[in-house]
C-alpha cells in the first residue's frame, strides 16, 4: 500500500492507494496532520511506501515522524519523471503541476492533454502526443480574485464564491459574482481556444478544489475528476519505485 501526503497551502490531503485504487482520502488543516496520520497508520497497517508533495510548509518535526514509519519518498523537480520536461527552468516548477502532468502521461498517453487545476491559483498545464512537457500558464484562482477585490479597494466588500447564471449585474455584490465567476469561465474558455487553433485533438482535465464553480458553465467537453493530482502522485512514486 502507498500513502500519498499533499501539502497544500492551507490543507493537507492523505490518500491510501492499494494496486492503484483509491482506497482513503480526507483533507485536514495542517495543525491536525499527525493526529490523522496516526488514523491512517492504524486503519491501514499494510502501508509501506510514502510520497510527499509540499507547496505549502512541511515541518522538518512533521517530516521526520513520517520517516519514522515509512519509507519516505520526498518529491522534488531533481527526481525521475514519466515525461519529458521542456520546462524552462524546471527547478521552478511546482510539485504540484508535476503531479499533474504524470497523471496525464499515465492516463492519456500518446495524447495531446491540458490540464486545468482550479485551486488557490488556476494552473494551465500542456503535454503534448509525443510525452513531451511544454508548459502552461499560473493565474489567480476564483478566492483569490474575491480577496483581491477587497484588498485593494476601499469599499469592495469581501464575499464568498457564488454561482450565478447572468452577465449584468444589478448590484454590488451581483457584479463582484459575475465579475469573478463569468470572468474566470471566460478566461478558461480562452484559452482551451487557444490550444484547440494549434492542437485540434485535445484531452481536457479540469480539477482542484474548484472545479465545481466552472464545470457546469464551461461549454467544453472535460473530463472532471478531484483525485487527478492525488493519482499523479502515487503514479510518481510507483514509477520510481521502478526505475530507481
């Protein structure tokens, strides 16, 4: 059994795969981590093998109880991946968006795919047909662009993301909903144009936490699935269980 540990920003999410099937998932806040580790680590005594992702800040105390159990595998841009990264400074590139484009190569391969993760930022992400990374794009994500609006005005009041089916606002808040949700539909809608003038056979992923403000907006056929980074993961340490 493999335990998959993603460190994100404000949450950490624990996934126990079993012959590559999902087994386990929850999401907790990082002050109740070990507190859940020891859960999983009871329910799961079959556990061997651990990879963990970190965007967001891991303790090395943290780190070290997990290497105290487990056979620990901790993810970075120096390790071996099951694509070709034509990034251009591939020690910026997140763990994360790795994560994402192994999921893709493993799951559609010998196709051209752009993956969409709407988190705390929307991340673009492009492999072509012929396993090769290029590249994508970072833009804020639908909360972010919601504190923005009040942070950097005066009178902007904050709001929590909200659907909404018009293009006129009649209202403040209406407007501000519009603004970010219409806006975001529109900026995504864009750019799988964009791809699509340059790639016309085109796998599309949308996922993160997220997806499910855009998914029902966007006039695309997508593939919408939440454990896309979480299965990335797990490909990447059975990968390198392999070749190292």
């Amino acid at each position: 059994m493999n335990l998959i540990i993603d460190v994100g920003n404000t949450l950490v999410k624990l996934a126990v795969f079993d012959n590559n099937v999902l087994e386990f998932k929850k999401s907790c806040v990082k002050a109740d981590f070990l507190l859940v580790l020891n859960e999983v680590s009871v329910a799961y005594p079959a556990i061997n093998d651990v990879i963990v992702s970190s965007v967001g800040n891991f303790s090395e105390g943290e780190l070290l109880e997990i290497k105290n159990r487990y056979k620990v595998f901790v993810l970075t841009h120096k390790d071996s991946i099951p694509f070709k990264n034509n990034y251009a400074s591939p020690e910026t590139l997140g763990v994360d968006r790795i994560a994402l484009i192994s999921a893709a190569a493993d799951q559609f391969p010998n196709k051209n795919v752009l993956v969409i993760d709407a988190g705390s930022c929307i991340t673009y992400d492009f492999i072509n047909s012929e396993n090769e990374y290029l590249g994508g794009a970072i833009s804020p994500g639908i909360k972010m662009r919601y504190k923005s609006l009040n942070s950097f005005t005066e009178k902007l009041p904050l709001l929590e993301p909200k659907n909404t089916n018009n293009y006129i606002g009649d209202s403040t808040e209406s407007s501000i909903h519009i603004g970010v949700t219409q806006g975001v539909v529109n900026e995504v809608e864009g750019f799988v144009a964009l791809y699509k003038g340059s790639y016309k056979e085109l796998t599309i992923i949308l996922t993160g936490g997220d997806a499910n403000y855009l998914l029902d907006s966007l006039k695309n056929d997508i593939f919408a699935t939440s454990n896309f980074l979480l299965e990335g993961l797990n490909y990447i340490l059975e990968y390198n269980k392999h070749t190292c």
